[in-house]
C-alpha cells in the first residue's frame, strides 16, 4: 500500500507537470477539472506498466493485471486526446480481453501432469494474520519478516513472497492464499521443507519444476522430508485467473 501510495504521489507530480506543459503549448485548456481527467489514467497506465516490468523481471507483478490497466489507461487517454470516444465506465466493453487472457494460457498449455483435486482450506479467519476483500499488492521481502500462520484473501492483487529473506520458527505454519485475480509468486530456501494445495480455474501453476497449465488446473506437491521435519509451511492457494509460481533459492 505504501508503494502504491508513493507511486500515486509520483505521478500526480508528473502528471501536472505533463499537463502544464501542454496548456504551454496551447493542446488543452487549464482548469481543476481538466487537470483530473488526464492525471487518473495516467496512474492506470504507469501501475500497468509497473506490473508487467516486474512479471518479466520475476519480481512479482502480473502479465494478466498489468496489461488491463495499461490498456485501460491508454484507452483513457486516448479519448481525453479526442482520438476516439472511451469513458471510465466503458471499461465493462473490455471483457473480451478474459477469453485472450484463457487462450494465452492454452498456448502455453503443458498436460505432463495430471489433474489434482482441489481440498478445501481448512483455516479459520481467526488465524493471526487476516486480511480479506483487499485489492493491492503483497510484497514479503524485508530482511527477517517473521512467517506466522496467514490467510490473505484478495479481489484483485499480486503476491510476492521471499522467504529466503525471511525468519521461519520451528512450527509447522499455515499459509493461505485466495484471489479472484492475480499472480503468486514464492521463492523459498531448498533447507526448508514445505507442502501445497494449488488451483487456478485459469491460468498456470508451476512448482519447483512441475507445471499445470489450462483451465481449472491444480496441483499438489510435498517435500520428501515434511512429515518428520519441525520447521515447515503448509501452502494453500487458489485462483480464479492468473498464476501460481514456487522456486526454490
């Protein structure tokens, strides 16, 4: 939330400046209003970008999230520049952009591995860590964050987890995930064992080399030495659309 704060900062001090040098040079007139309707799709159209840089770099990000916004906001702006008509609430003439999003994925599409059905998350709202109906990204990456029992439920985010950074005690701790869209991505150390439950309706999962891809696709993976380990974690994650990611570091 910080970031996005901060990135909103940031282009609001671009954006007027952008603005005042076009009114300089005669393209638009200067009002509150005017200043407004060209600053908020801007915002759209550098969150967008931002997330797509960090998808490609692996640094968390979403290709799927990324690219709406990018595109909304481009969209935006080129109604604010008379090139063709597009309001904020023509967003919903977007929808088609789901059934690319579906056919990027069968282009990518891996059946190596079998369907795994999907268990229910038997976590209770009350674990310490609880958050839910939240649209934003969940960066983990400071120095030593302590890895506790977390349930993190989003409509709309990405998921980045370094827990090479992190400090794990000695419990088996549970870690759950849910969005409707978004991307996850968990870097974790080879030192430390862990479990997962994925599902994604859309979209691809891979851990630690195994890959699903398609539609309602889910996977299950252990490691060798969970059950008799003291420090582990206990993953569940599920998505409505985008991708789930583990490596090993």
């Amino acid at each position: 939330m910080k970031d996005l704060i901060r990135l909103f900062i940031a282009v609001s001090i671009i954006g007027i400046g952008v603005i005042l040098v076009l009114f300089n040079l005669g393209v638009i007139a200067f009002d509150a209003y005017q200043i407004w309707i060209y600053l908020y799709p801007i915002f759209f159209v550098l969150v967008g970008g931002k997330w797509l840089i960090q998808f490609m770099r692996k640094k968390g990000g979403s290709w799927v999230a990324g690219s709406f916004l990018l595109l909304f906001g481009f969209l935006l702006l080129l109604d604010r520049f008379e090139v063709l008509s597009f309001g904020f609430f023509d967003v919903w003439k977007l929808w088609p952009l789901l059934i690319i999003y579906i056919g990027v994925q069968f282009l990518k599409r891996d059946n190596r591995f079998s369907y795994v059905n999907w268990q229910k998350e038997d976590q209770k709202d009350t674990d310490p860590i609880f958050s839910k109906f939240s649209i934003g990204t969940y960066e983990y990456t400071r120095p030593n964050w302590r890895v506790e029992p977390t349930k993190l439920s989003s409509l709309f985010g990405d998921f980045y987890l370094d827990l090479s950074k992190a400090f794990i005690p000695e419990q088996e701790i549970p870690f759950s995930i849910r969005s409707l869209a978004g991307d996850v991505t968990i870097l974790i150390p080879e030192h430390i064992p862990f479990r997962i439950q994925a599902m994604v309706r859309a979209g691809e999962i891979e851990v630690v080399g195994q890959r699903a891809e398609g539609i309602h696709r889910a996977l299950s993976y252990q490691s060798e030495d969970y059950e008799f380990a003291v420090r582990k974690i206990d993953f569940t994650v599920k998505l409505e659309a985008g991708s789930i990611r583990i490596d090993q570091v």
